[in-house]
C-alpha cells in the first residue's frame, strides 16, 4: 500500500523543502521506493537542495500537461536508487495544477512507489491545497516561533476541511508535528516556545525535532539532504524521525542544553 | 553564555510566556469563527428579517451565538427590546 505524505506548514521558510528532502531520502535508504514532489510551481528549489538541478529536463507541470510521461520527468537520485524526484516547474502559470490531472499523476506514482513525499509551497493558496489534497499523513513544519504556530494551526484546519479525505468522509489524514530550528538554550531562558507549549497549542503529535544547526545551510549549500551528514545532530534528527515514522520506539534527542566546559562558560563560547 | 550575557538575559525571560498567551486567545478565536456550521450566517439574517417584522429594532441589537459546550451546542439569541416607555408615552 502506498502513502501519499504531504510536507506543509503555512508559513514559509520554516523547512519544508530540507525536511522534505531528508525525509524522503531516509526513507528511500531503509529500502522503500520513494518520490518526493516539488508543489512550489514557479519556484522550484527543492532541486537544489536535492542536489539534481543540472539534471532537471522535464518538471511536474510538463507532465500534467502531457508533454512527458512521468518516466521522461522523474529525476533518480544521485546516490540512492530508491529515490526519486519531481521537480517543480518555473512556470509563472499558477493555474497549471488541477485537482484532477494532480490526482492522475498521484495514482500512477501510487503503482510504483512505497512514500510519495509532496513538499508544499508556503501559504494557504491553491498551491498547498493542491499538494495536500490527496495526503494519507502530513508533516507540519513549525518553528517555536509565535507566526509559525498559528500558521500551522491553520494548516490543520485545511487538512481536516479541505482535504480529499475530509472531503470523502474517510479516516482523517493522519498528521505529526516536526518542530524545527529549536534551541533548547533559549527555550530554557524563557525566550523561545518550549515543545511543551507548541504541542498544547497545536494538539498534536510530534515525531521529531531538528535543532538549530549550521549543518543544514552547509548541507543544501551542497545539495546533499542534511539527513545523509551522519556527524550532525541535524542529520541525527531527521533519522530518529523517519524511524519514527515506520513505527519504531525512539526517543527524542537534542532537547536538553548541551554542558559547557569551564572557561567556556566564563569567557563565551 | 557568557558572564557578560548573564546580567543581559534577565531582561528577555518571560517572552515565550507571553507569547503563548497571545498565541491561545488568537487560535481560540479563529477556531471559533471556524467552528460555525455553513448554515449559521443565513441561518441569523433570515432570524433577525422574522424577528425585524414584528418588533422594531435594530440588526445591532439582535445577537446570534452559537456555542459548544461538550457534546451539546447552544444557540443563543439575545435581543434588546426597545424600551417600552416611549411606547406607552406614544399611546397616551
């Protein structure tokens, strides 16, 4: 069976494109077929982060309007021969996807991949309906930031309203909270929401937490998804998370604030 | 952290607090304004074009809530009756 998972979050710039990126990268390395959609139609990046811009020949819009076949658009992974990648197109046509012909591309994916990974444009517009419509499970992206969580809160409540499910009447999509860019030093001097905080407001389950690090700009300054960098606590994360994902018990990491040295704490860092 | 931050980050403590605080009436709302069945807002204008025909009052006076408690919902009506003195002073 496979599962269409749509990464969203409402505002932008929280890491929708490098969750999206190191989701479905560990996904793929676990051996399952994985594909992960770029909704952001006239501006693609998830190539970049991905690191296969140069390979970029055909794009989602091309497919939709039948200028390719999905086998012509599909990029494969430099690395990982699970992994695939459907770049958006640069088109400045916002109306380029519908319901239906997004639907048709999603079903034939569906006969030929375990995870299809659908990285959402920011916003609430046409462009995140469509790449959350036909979602089994969502990813929200928050930042403990006070903008972030009420844009996710009204993410959900586009996934529990406006969703193909929704809609349907069938069992609601099933939704997870990654909280990201955390700092547990500020969270601990009272000057960042604490996970605590964002799980009440939001209510609902988290399955990972990415820490503040430099690794992720350095990873999509590369265009290698942060998950693949097995040194950085960025990485790490993203691995506990997908584990976490496919069922397995691991607990969270990286919430504590890391003990300093001595002459570090006298004289700063 | 260094023992120059420490005189410098009492001022900043507290701020999350106060910002979870903002974000739980602002979401309570929004919820709120959300939560109301498609059918409420027709549901109050053809209210008040009954209730306007037989007693003469403002659309500003009439209030139509609907609210959830638990299981059960309550629609609340409240209307403010013109006061009935200068009805009685216009009869005599």
């Amino acid at each position: 069976m496979s599962k269409v998972i749509v990464v969203t979050s409402g505002k932008g710039g929280v890491g929708k494109t490098t969750t999206s990126a190191s989701f479905a990268a560990g996904l793929a390395s676990r051996g399952h077929r994985t594909v992960v959609i770029d909704f952001d139609i006239g501006l693609r990046n998830l190539d970049l982060v991905m690191g296969c811009e140069r390979r970029v020949v055909y794009d989602f819009v091309n497919v939709i309007n039948e200028e390719a076949s999905l086998k012509q658009a599909l990029i494969r992974d430099k690395v990982d021969n699970n992994l695939y990648i459907l770049p958006a197109s640069q088109t400045r046509d916002k109306d380029a996807l519908t319901q239906d012909k997004v639907g048709k591309v999603i079903g034939e994916l569906r006969e030929s991949f375990d995870y299809i990974v659908c990285d959402s444009p920011a916003g609430i517009e046409k462009g995140a309906l469509m790449a959350l419509f036909y979602a089994d499970e969502a990813l929200v992206v928050t930042n403990p930031e006070i903008s972030s969580v009420r844009d996710s809160d009204r993410i959900l409540g586009m996934l529990a309203a406006k969703s193909l499910r929704a809609i349907e009447g069938d069992e609601p999509i099933k939704e997870h909270l990654v909280v990201s860019r955390y700092s547990p030093e500020r969270v601990q001097m009272g000057e960042m929401l604490s996970l605590d905080d964002i799980q009440e407001l939001l209510g609902i389950n988290l399955i990972g937490v990415i820490p503040e690090s430099e690794e992720v700009l350095q990873a999509s300054n590369s265009g290698v998804p942060v998950i693949r960098d097995e040194r950085s606590k960025s990485g790490q994360a993203y691995q506990d998370m997908v584990a976490r994902f496919l069922g397995e018990d691991v607990p969270m990491r990286f919430l504590e604030v890391e003990k300093k040295g001595f002459f570090s704490r006298i004289f700063g860092a | 952290m260094s023992i120059f931050d420490y005189f410098r980050r009492k001022t900043a403590k507290g701020s999350a607090a106060v910002a979870k605080e903002r974000l739980h009436i602002v979401m309570a709302h929004e919820h709120r304004a959300k939560r109301g069945p498609d059918y409420l807002p027709a549901l109050k204008r053809e209210l008040m074009e009954v209730i306007t025909k037989y007693v003469q009052v403002s659309r500003d006076d009439i209030k139509v809530n609907l609210e959830r408690h638990g299981d059960c919902e309550i629609l609340e009506l409240n209307i403010a009756l013109p006061e009935e003195k200068e009805e009685t002073a216009a009869a005599n």
